[in-house]
C-alpha cells in the first residue's frame, strides 16, 4: 500500500485537476491508459461520505460518485454540466441546512444575494448558467481574494465584499454539451453530470422495486442510512480515541480516565462493527433480489437515451429525467400483474415500451416518427447482443422493420389525460396544423369551454398581461393558452420562472402554448412539458380519417340533401390529395402553401397564388374560383372532382357507411391517386431516406477514430496518398503545339489555354496533397512523443472529440 500510494496521490491530483468535463467511458479510458497491472486506482476508496451523498439524493453509480468527489473535493468552484438536474437537486438537499441561497443571472438582484452569501459564508447555487459567463464573478470563480490590514475581502463588480471563508459557490446549467470558452475552464472544475446508461438502470431499479417490494426498497435506503451514521460514528470514535491518547501524560495505565475512555470506545466500536458486517450481510441479500428486476430497469434506461438523443434531431424535442419517470411510473401501474416474475417483467417492459413510443410520438413531426422507431428498436435490439455495433455502422455507412412504424392518431383525451397542473402542454406548430379548433372541442367536452378557457395572441406588449393571466388561472382553476410564444422568445425566460415559482396550483389549471420550432425556446419549458406536434397525418387514409371524423353527427344531419353526406365524402378527399401533394416538394404544389382546416372549412382559392397552381385546383375542382365568394366556396363543395368521380363516390352513401369506405381504404397510396406521375415517389422518398440516414449519424458517438482501427490523422493520410496515386501527369504543351503546327484554329487556342489551366490545377493539388501527408504524419510523431513524456496530458491531446468542450 505504501509503495502504491505515490501513484494513487498522482492519479487522485490528476483526477481532481482534468476529468471533470468528460464522459465516464472517456474517464475510465483515459486512466486505464496510465496504469500498470501492479497499480489500483478507485477514487471511491478514498471517501468516507459516499453514504450520506446517497442519502441525499446522489445516485450510488460510480460515475455520480465520482462527480460527487469532484464538486465536494476540487479546489476550483463547480460548474455542473447537469441536463437531467440531478447535481441540482443533490445540492439543494446537501445545502438546505446551510441557507442555501439561489439565483440566476436572470435575476435582476443575483449580485446583491451572492454578495450576502460570501459576506456570510453561505452556500451559493448559480443555476440556468448557459454557455456566456458574466465576467462580473470572475473574481469570485478565480478566488481572487485579498488581504489588507487584516481584512479579507473579493472585489464583486465595483464593490469590496468581505470574504467568509466557508462560503461555497455552485454553478449549474441545462445544456447538455455547452461549448465554453477555454477560460472557463480555467476558472471553474467543469463537472459533466450527464446521466450514464447504468446510473438511470440503477436508479430506475430503485422505482421498480419501491413500486413492486416496498417494504425491501424502504429496508434498502434504511440501510444506507444506518450504514452512513455507523461510519460517521466510528470515524468519531476513533478521533476521539486519538486525541484522548495524544493529550494523556505519564503512564497511562495510571489514568483511570483514558482506561475507562478505552473501554467504552472499545465497545461501542465493537457494537458499530458488528452492525456494519450485520448491514453488509443484509445488503447482499437486499440486492439478490432487486437484482431479478434489473432487465425492466434496463429496458427503461435504453428507452431514456433514444429520448434524449432526439434533442439532436429538432432542438425541441427536449424531455426531462423527472417527465420520463412520470412515464415509467404510469407504465408500472398500467401493466398487467402476474405473481410470475418473468412474465410480470415483459408486460412491464412491453407497456413501457409502448407508453414511451406514444408519449414521444405526439411531439414529433411525422417525417421523425420512424427514425425514432427505427433508433428505439435498434436499441433494444443491441441492449440483447442481437445487433453488433459494427455491423449495424456497416449498416449506416456502406449500404441499402417492426410493430412501431404505424404512427398513432393524436387523441385530445389522451393528451389531457396525460396532462397536469404542473407540466404544461407545448404545441409544436408545422404547416397546415391549427390546435385551436381541437382544444376548444376538448375544452367543452370537459366543462372548461367558454370564459373558463382564456387565450392570449403573444406579442409585443402582451408580456406582463400574460403573466397576469397566468397569476390568475393558477389560483382560479382555469385553462390558459398562449399563442405563437416564439415571438417573444426572450421573455419565455421569464415564463419559465414564473412556473418555477408555482407550488401549488389548482387540481383543474393547465397552460397550453403553440411555438414554432425555434433554437432559444427555454429548455426548461421544454424538459418538464408534454409536447405534441400538430400536422396533417401521414397518408390519404389518415389524413381522411382525422378530417371527417372530426365532423359531428350534428353537422352532418344539418342538411336534408340524401347527397350532403357523400358530397362531404368528397370535400374530405379533396382536402386529404391538397395536403399530401405537399410532400413531394415542388412536383405537388409550386409555392408550399399552409392548407390547414380552415380551408376545408371555407374555402381554398385565397391561398393559391401560382398560375400553374391554380390550374391544379381548378382540374379537382371545375367551378374553382382564385377569388371565390360565398356562392362560389359553396358551388365548390358540389363540384370537387371530376363529375364520374363525384357520382362514382356518391353512390358509396347508398350502399354503406362513408366511416367504413374510410376504414377501407390501403394505408399507402401512389402518386396517381393525387393526379401526380408514378416516378414523383422517387423524389420524396429519396430525400426521406437521405435525411433520415443524416440524422441516424448524428445520433451515433461521435469520435475522432474510423471504424477500421486506424487514427483519424493516419485515415486521412490514406485518403490523400490514395487521390495523390490517382492525379494524371501535366500535358506536355510543347509537343501538342508542335502536333497542331503552326495553323492554329480558335477551337484549338481554346483547347491550350484550358490545357495550361489544368495543368496548374494538377500541380496545385499534388502539392497540396503532399503537405496534407507530412502534416499528418507530424501530428502522429508528435502526439506518440508526448504520449511517451507527459503521461496524463496524451489524453487530453490524442482525443479530437475533445474539441467539443473547449
């Protein structure tokens, strides 16, 4: 141990100096790099407060551990790289008892409450920090604190604030992977949170079993409590056995004091031992049989990442640790009961499973709802070793299935079944999709329509009576939607606090808000919201299911007509061939107009702007006018299709239900049905699969390395020697001249002048390519002779994905 420990103090200083910032693969990596088979290294052997941490809310998985160490332990302030908030939470409960105080720099009086806490010695907790730092703390984050006659003070702004010195300063931000100056990480330890795959499933076991075994999951966390006082107590024991030792003078068996001192600390030590191997004996116990539900909790943990890996997709497909677990709890008490554990398990995963699919799917844009599916099943299909990671980039990179292609229909009911006071509901526009129609139906059907549902168009001027409206459904109990809340993205933040602040809001409150996609919506809103995607359904079947089944019987049997019914038949498919042509870009329609349902409402012609267009309509729809009047909107709905067609679907009505002749109809359909060439397909599916190919590499880790084993510098390396074998020789001028003689023709002018440009152009990209080798081939050297003298520092410079964090 003596001859180790030289090596274990270097690691722990290197550990505490460098790895905050990385991924646990990446941490593990670069210390199995340094060691030798006689060193051990395990930071956690080296921290008697783990237990307490776990009390606390850290999770006990190593790479939390570890970060735990970092914040406690490092001699720079923490900055928490923290998008599921679990360093937030562990800290607030770490410090509750020291009067944390919190703030962001969004608070206009941030300053004055972190002066307070440094004058005071305080705990500080900096939260919402994005990628810019006000420089008006970096005295604080630098520790640049003086001493003058006496006086120990931090300059703050343009203030001298006394310094306490047990004060301690957090910072904490959502951002998954923010990309901080290189003086950032100069002034603060840069701790990346990010949940691992193995700390969710250890975390999730803790739900299943406290959801299945109660009593043994409140025996656990029993145990981890008693485990961490018995440590702590025998920690005391022996300090105070050392100082009584250390205090006592002459012999010592003359001290009846220090005897008798001995022997009652011999036998409460003797007592706390005991309970220790007693804990350690029921913790192995409690954990064999925890163990029998890991393979749902590992299911959930796999179902976690492919949510989180959408953020990459569409920057507001954001979801929020705490808003999965409401899924996965919902999921465990929905799932069938069986006293078998197996089959227990596999309804659990199988109800998990299809509750996350239908959660995400109502925030996704159709064109994203099988690259979810796809990345969700492969996942799964990995977790159970059926699909090597090499074979499925081969898959990916080289050349060109399942239950959860089939897209669900957005139900209102659902949505607000799923819905709550707390979590707000955020619909992500797209062309043609109106939710106001929809959630006004809903708000009747539940006894919240007329003035118990309020609306509000945002814009400027509209901020503060927003808020006052907010202040009052939270207490009133009513419902709340903003409109377009990307037009005020800045004051969104404010929004976001103004949730924050909420406690306890009425059973019956709910807020709705309607956004573009837009890149500075608050990600807090977005993690802790349920988000659903309103767009025209994919496909003439379902999109003619949404439109007539929105029609009520009442509607329906308004007219006396025996036609009205197949005439609105006729109206639907209409609208259903006006949306689809959309998705084959400029083949459907030349302008990409918002049909939405307005115009199968009223009418079409106000939008359609373009000549050929035009056309288009007026071939569906003989008596289409580009301006049409009321008499004209209403001569549309009896003439939509050419007149066989419109008798041919009239007919349908008398022989059997137009709900049934929809249920009939195939899911795909080909171009022809929407008047388009059979090859227009090729197009849009070709730009599908394009884009849906793009965004599965975006998903996949991003490296510096080939899949081949080689260095990227030695891969690009190749790629040069291989273009360079590949560059023809320079044309001999001279002896083309002398070919043509002295007669030359204007073509053959031509033909030298773009000869000698070539030929630059040849002598231009060998050269090039000669110095992108040498280049190469000095990176390498220089990267193997560093990694021979400077240890630890080769893993911060062999590593391109590095680039990202600095």
């Amino acid at each position: 141990r003596k001859v180790k420990l030289l090596g274990d103090c270097l690691l722990c200083a290197a550990f505490l100096s460098y790895e905050g910032a990385f991924s646990w693969d990446f941490r593990n990596e670069m210390v199995i790099i340094l060691l030798t088979n006689e060193m051990c290294f395990s930071a956690i052997k080296f921290i008697h407060s783990v237990p307490r941490w776990v009390s606390q809310g850290l999770p006990p998985d190593e790479l939390s551990v570890q970060n735990g160490i970092l914040t406690t332990y490092a001699s720079r302030f923490p900055l928490c790289i923290d998008p599921q908030q679990q360093a937030l939470h562990w800290i607030k409960k770490k410090e509750e008892k020291n009067n944390l105080r919190m703030a962001s720099f969004n608070d206009p009086d941030f300053l004055k409450q972190l002066e307070l806490a440094i004058k005071y010695g305080h705990p500080f907790l900096l939260h919402g920090v994005d990628e810019y730092i006000d420089p008006v703390i970096d005295n604080v984050l630098e520790k640049n604190i003086k001493v003058v006659q006496g006086r120990t003070f931090v300059v703050l702004g343009d203030k001298e604030v006394d310094y306490d010195s047990n004060f301690r300063f957090y910072l904490n931000t959502k951002l998954s992977n923010p990309k901080y100056s290189p003086s950032v990480f100069g002034k603060a330890m840069v701790i990346n949170y990010t949940v691992t795959l193995k700390g969710l499933e250890d975390q999730l076991l803790s739900v299943i079993t406290g959801f299945e075994r109660r009593e043994l999951e409140e025996q656990r966390e029993q145990l981890i409590q008693e485990t961490s006082v018995n440590k702590n107590l025998l920690q005391v024991l022996e300090d105070s056995l050392l100082r009584e030792l250390t205090s006592s003078t002459g012999n010592m068996l003359d001290n009846l004091d220090l005897v008798q001192t001995l022997e009652e600390t011999k036998t409460k030590a003797t007592e706390v031992i005991e309970k220790l191997s007693l804990a350690e004996t029921t913790a192995v116990d409690i954990d064999r049989l925890r163990e029998g539900y890991r393979p749902a909790a590992r299911r959930g943990a796999i179902l976690f990442s492919v949510l989180s890996e959408m953020a990459l997709v569409n920057i507001m497909y954001q979801y929020s640790l705490a808003s999965f677990l409401e899924v996965f709890g919902f999921s465990l008490r929905k799932s069938m009961p069986s006293p078998i554990l197996p089959e227990r398990l596999k309804n659990i995963m199988d109800t998990l499973t299809f509750n996350t699919y239908n959660y995400v799917c109502t925030g996704l844009f159709e064109r994203h709802k099988l690259l979810f599916s796809f990345n969700m099943t492969v996942k799964i299909e990995q977790a159970d070793g059926r699909v090597p990671q090499e074979e499925f980039e081969l898959f990916l990179k080289a050349s060109f299935p399942t239950r959860y292609v089939q897209p669900p229909v957005i139900s209102f009911e659902a949505i607000f079944e799923q819905s709550s006071p707390s979590s707000p509901v955020v619909f992500i526009l797209s062309p043609g999709s109106d939710p106001i129609s929809d959630l006004m139906k809903l708000a009747e059907r539940t006894g919240f329509g007329g003035d118990r549902l309020k609306f509000l168009a945002m814009g400027q001027g509209q901020e503060k009576i927003a808020l006052q409206m907010l202040e009052d459904v939270v207490v009133s109990g009513e419902w709340l939607m903003l409109q377009n809340c990307h037009l005020l993205v800045k004051w969104l933040i404010n929004l976001e606090k103004a949730l924050e602040n909420i406690t306890k809001p009425h059973n019956d409150f709910r807020l709705w808000l309607t956004t573009d996609p837009t890149e500075g919506f608050p990600i807090g809103i977005l993690q802790k919201s349920l988000k659903v995607v309103t767009e025209p359904p994919n496909g003439l079947k379902l999109n003619m299911r949404a439109t007539y089944f929105r029609i009520t019987e009442d509607a329906l049997q308004q007219c006396p007509h025996p036609a009205f019914k197949s005439l609105v038949y006729v109206l639907a498919f209409f609208h259903a061939v006006v949306q689809e042509r959309r998705k084959f870009g400029k083949v459907g329609w030349n302008v990409p107009y918002d049909f939405n349902e307005s115009d199968f409402q009223v009418m079409y012609g106000g939008r359609a702007i373009d000549s050929f267009d035009r056309r288009i309509l007026t071939c569906f729809s003989p008596s289409y006018n580009t301006s049409p009047s009321r008499a004209a909107t209403k001569s549309l709905h009896y003439s939509l299709l050419p007149g066989s067609c419109a008798l041919i679907i009239m007919a349908l009505g008398a022989c059997f239900c137009l709900a049934e002749a929809i249920e009939s109809l195939p899911l795909a359909n080909t171009p022809e049905v929407f008047g388009l060439h059979a090859n227009a397909e090729i197009g849009y599916y070709t730009q599908a699969v394009r884009d849906m190919w793009s965004h599965l590499l975006e998903l996949q880790p991003q490296t510096g390395e080939t899949g081949t084993g080689i260095s990227r510098d030695e891969y690009i390396a190749n790629v040069a020697k291989d273009i360079e074998n590949k560059i023809p020789q320079v044309f001999d001028l001279d002896q083309i001249r002398r070919h043509f003689g002295r007669d030359l023709s204007p073509t053959t002018v031509v033909l030298l002048q773009e000869l000698e440009r070539f030929n630059k152009l040849i002598v231009c990209m060998a050269k090039s390519l000669a110095e992108l080798q040498r280049v190469s081939k000095d990176t390498a050297t220089a990267a193997h002779s560093s990694c021979s003298q400077s240890g630890l520092s080769l893993c911060c410079l062999s590593r391109p994905s590095l680039g990202k964090l600095g």
